[in-house]
C-alpha cells in the first residue's frame, strides 16, 4: 500500500477549541427548553384546572408548580429510566439536575402571572391568559438558561444526566 491511498484514513479535525463553549450552550439551551417543557405542560394544567374550578391565585399557583415539578422531574427521568437505569438514581438525578431550574422558573413564571394585570383572571378563552403565560414561561426559561449553564460548566445540573445519555 502506498502513503498516498493509506493518507484518507487519518482525519484531520480542527482542535476542540471552539467546540466546548459552543456545546455547552447548547446543553444548557437544551436543559433549559427540557426543563422549560415540563415546566410549561405542569403550569399550563395548573392554571387550567384552577381556573377552571374558580379557585383563587393562591390555590392555582401552589397547584401549578406541583405539577411543573412533577413533569419537570419527569420528562428528565424518562430516558434514564428507558436506557435502564434504577428508579431510585433517575430521581436522584433528576433531582440534582433540575430543582434550582424548575425553582427559577416557577417564580419567574408565577411572579411573571401575578403582575400582569388580569392575567390569573382572564378566563381560559381569553388572550391575556395565554399570552401572559407564554411570555411568562419565555421569561422564565430566559432566567433558568445562565443558571444551567453554570451549573453544567461545573459538571453538575444536567451535565450529570447528559453523562448517563446513551449508556446502554
């Protein structure tokens, strides 16, 4: 074999200079949507069912960020648990990924609900509900992104579950 045809098979890359910095936004902007995703489906139900029942801003803001904690949490333990991983340590990640996160974001979000003027009490049909709750959770998600990314620049927050991604 010559050097020439032998010469296809080392690949040159350019150094990883540029790469970390560039994954690791991507990372946090990834944790931050997952994360602003379960968050979202959690309000979304929240506001829904307490406006729904007519109970007061109270009642729908604590039922709100229970169920955001509930799929925050687990939309980032289901693929931990389908790649095979113990329930136990899913949780135990999931709970170290994601609670400073969803915590961010759910006062954002709430806060965000409150001082819009008859955002709480718009009604279900109404714009101003929904309007106000997706600018709120855009804010939020805005607010959780530098958090993740620090967290995940020190290998904790989802660097920890991006670690046990595709482990099989």
């Amino acid at each position: 074999m010559t050097s020439e045809s032998h010469d296809h098979h080392h690949h040159h890359h350019a150094g990883p200079a540029a790469a970390p910095l560039q994954s690791l936004n991507r990372l946090a902007f990834s944790a931050t949507l997952h994360c602003l995703t379960g968050c979202a489906i959690g309000e979304v139900l929240g506001m829904v069912i307490g406006t729904a029942l007519g109970w007061g801003n109270f009642e729908t803001i604590a039922l709100a960020v229970v169920l955001a904690f509930i799929f925050g949490y687990s939309l980032t333990m289901l693929p931990l648990l389908r790649s095979g991983m113990a329930l136990r340590q899913a949780i135990g990640l999931a709970l170290a990924a994601d609670t400073i996160s969803i915590t961010i974001m759910e006062i954002v979000d709430n806060a965000v609900m409150l001082i819009i003027p008859g955002a709480m009490h718009a009604g279900l049909t109404s714009f101003l509900f929904w309007g106000s709750l997706a600018f709120a959770l855009i804010v939020a998600g805005a607010a959780a992104y530098p958090v993740n990314r620090w967290l995940i620049k020190r290998g904790r927050g989802h660097a920890v579950v991006h670690a046990h991604h595709g482990h099989h």
